[in-house]
C-alpha cells in the first residue's frame, strides 16, 4: 500500500524576502526623488537608456487632434439697420447645426472704444474657443496693431438713405415685434421728438438728420482712430483700404440672397445650408417681425438735402457694391444685379431698393415698395 505525502507549501528564505523589501524600499526611495526633483533621477535614465526609448506614443502614435476650418476666428462687427438682426437670427440656428461658437453682444450705442477697452475686447474674442463667429455693433478693430492675432472680418451694409429711414423710424416706433418695443430702446424720448416730422428734421438741420450723425457707416470700417468719426476724404479712404486689407467679404442688403449664397462658398463650415434656412417658412415666420413701422418717405427736396450730406457714404457704398459685384464675377455666381446708385444725377436714377429682410410676404409690402420708389424723379 503506497502512502501519500501531505503537500508542504514552499517556504522562502529569509535572505528572499530582505531582498524583496529592499528592491521595494529603493523604487520608493528613486520615486520620492523623482517627483522633488521635478524629473529622473540618473539611474532611471540610465535604465530607460539600456532598454530603449520606444514609447506608447511611438507604437501608437499621437491621439488624433480636432482639425479647425479656416479661417477659425470671424468677427462681424455688423452695420445698424442693415439686415443684422436677420442675419443674426440665421447664424443662432447655423450655429447649432455646424458647432461653432456663436457669441453674439447685444451692446448698441458702444461702438467707439478707449484703448484700453479695445484691448480688453480683442483679448476677451481672442479667447472663445474655435471655431467661432463673434459679432456686434462695433467700429473696426485692428488687432494687429497690438500684436493680437487677426481674425477674419465680414460685414453688410445697404443704400445709406435707407438705412438712415431705417433707423430714424426704428427709434421712434420699433418693428413689428411689438408696439412697446420703440419705447424699450429710447424709454427717454419725448413725444414732440418721437413724432418729430422727418422733413423738419432733414430740412432744418436738427442733429439726428446732420452731419456727424449721418456719416454713419464709414466709421465701421474707418476703425478707433478719432478722425474715423469726421466726414471727409481721410476716413473714406481708410476705409476703404481696411475693406481690402481684412474682410473677407462685405456684402450688400438689396442682394442678400446673393451674399448668404457667397458666404456659403467662403465660409462653408459656418455657412452651409444657410439659403435653405432663410427661405425656409419657418425661418420667414420667425424673421417676420424685424421689420421697422411707421416709415414713410421724407420729401423730394429733404431727400437732395440728405443725399448732398451723405455723399462720402454713397462713395463708400459704391466701391462696396463694385467689391462684392467683382467678387461674384471672379466665383462664377451669376445673379441679376440692382441698378447702381448713381451720385451726380442722385435721384434721376437712384432707387430706393432695400425692403426689409424677410418682408416680401407681407400684405403691406406693395404699398412699402411703392411708396419707397415715390420719390424718384422720373426722365
């Protein structure tokens, strides 16, 4: 009969274990090192040298990075009354569907910026995460001049006596979004100015309807510098270079559709699909309500008064327009251009073309567009 031996477990000796403790306390005592001397010690180097440098990163390769678009940063540092608030509306709903950083500031009577509140802002946009479009109503910053990286610029800007009208009845009585709207935006507005008749305002030189206040929309892309704020020659042609040196497109309002085509093909990781949106019935039923109440046509003569102190934003429109009509040539994009706006024979043959966005379904539309053309002297 054989006998079975009990299973002894294994016994390690003493000297064993001294070892094992000892290789353990010597890993604790080089990783103490390494972290209070902010790096290996020698001997792990040593070590990492004897048995290759091959890293996770070298087998694997690095973790894939998010490809930005270009260009990235876009500021639209967008023009009153010149269809931004439709545009805006669109960009709220693009900005959803491409993942873009969309920071909109609803800062109106801020345009004009100390030095320092300049490089605060440009600092401040410079920091939102990209891709991003920021936009509001502000005069051109030049980023470069503080060493700042330059984001690309777009912007609209329409005939300057319409935005003017625009405007001038914007303040007194609002849009279609609600009677009490024009009371929120100029709560301090008395009543003999709120119902003051826009022919007295024009032909009696009050403020609002004089220069500096009518040279309104060279200073967008004048830029900060304080003569930007004074018509003349000097701002006009400033701005001029700025729109050829930094935006990459300005479009203009009475071919709206044509710049949200244009803006498509330039920017399509911000613009894609952004003409299917704005013909979209659901976007005109939201878009509906930015149009301005109460605007009425100011007379023949107030009109050539108007023109005559305007004629430095209609030089500027009219190289905007040429711009943007030589820049659909050269992409190939072919539309049916408005009649230009001619400047010597002002109101033989300029036309007042600019509805508000989004209006052509509106049972008041007809009168608005016969009445915006009242005023043209007939050949």
């Amino acid at each position: 009969m054989q006998m079975h031996k009990k299973s002894v477990p294994p016994r390690f000796p003493v000297r064993g274990y001294g070892f094992c403790m000892a290789a353990l306390f010597c890993f604790c005592f080089l990783s103490l090192l390494f972290q209070l001397n902010g790096g290996p010690p020698k001997i792990l180097q040593d070590i990492r040298q004897y048995l290759g440098k091959s890293t996770y990163l070298d087998d694997h390769g690095p973790p894939t990075l998010k490809v930005l678009p270009f260009p990235s940063q876009v500021v639209y540092n967008r023009v009153g009354k010149c269809g931004s608030r439709t545009v805006v509306i669109l960009l709220r709903l693009l900005a959803e569907k491409h993942q873009f950083n969309l920071v909109s500031a609803d800062i109106h009577n801020k345009t004009r910026l100390t030095k320092h509140e300049q490089v605060d802002l440009m600092n401040n946009i410079s920091s939102i995460p990209q891709p991003f479009l920021f936009t509001r109503h502000v005069h051109f910053l030049n980023f470069t001049r503080f060493r700042i990286e330059q984001p690309v610029y777009i912007n609209i800007v329409r005939d300057p006596i319409n935005r003017f009208l625009s405007n001038y009845f914007f303040r007194r009585f609002g849009d279609w979004r609600g009677e009490q709207n024009h009371q929120i935006r100029t709560p301090g507005m008395k009543d003999d100015e709120r119902y003051l008749d826009i022919n007295v305002c024009i032909l009696e030189n009050y403020p609002e309807c004089s220069n500096p206040r009518v040279f309104y929309i060279i200073p967008y892309f004048c830029g900060q510098h304080p003569q930007c704020r004074e018509p003349g020659v000097w701002a006009l042609e400033r701005a001029k270079q700025n729109v050829l040196d930094n935006y990459l497109l300005v479009g203009i309002l009475e071919e709206l559709e044509d710049v949200l085509l244009m803006l498509e093909r330039l920017l399509p990781h911000y613009f894609t699909g952004v003409l299917n949106i704005y013909k979209s019935p659901d976007y005109k039923k939201m878009g509906n309500m930015t149009g301005t109440v109460r605007k009425h046509t100011p007379t023949l003569e107030a009109l050539q008064v108007l023109y005559h102190r305007m004629r430095y934003e209609y030089d500027f429109y009219n190289f905007i327009r040429d711009q943007f009509h030589l820049m659909k040539r050269k992409i190939g994009l072919k539309s049916v251009s408005q009649p230009p706006a001619y400047s010597p024979a002002f109101l033989r043959d300029l036309s007042r073309r600019t509805p508000e966005p989004l209006n052509e379904n509106e049972e008041l539309d007809t009168e608005d567009l016969e009445d915006a053309n009242s005023w043209l002297v007939k050949p």
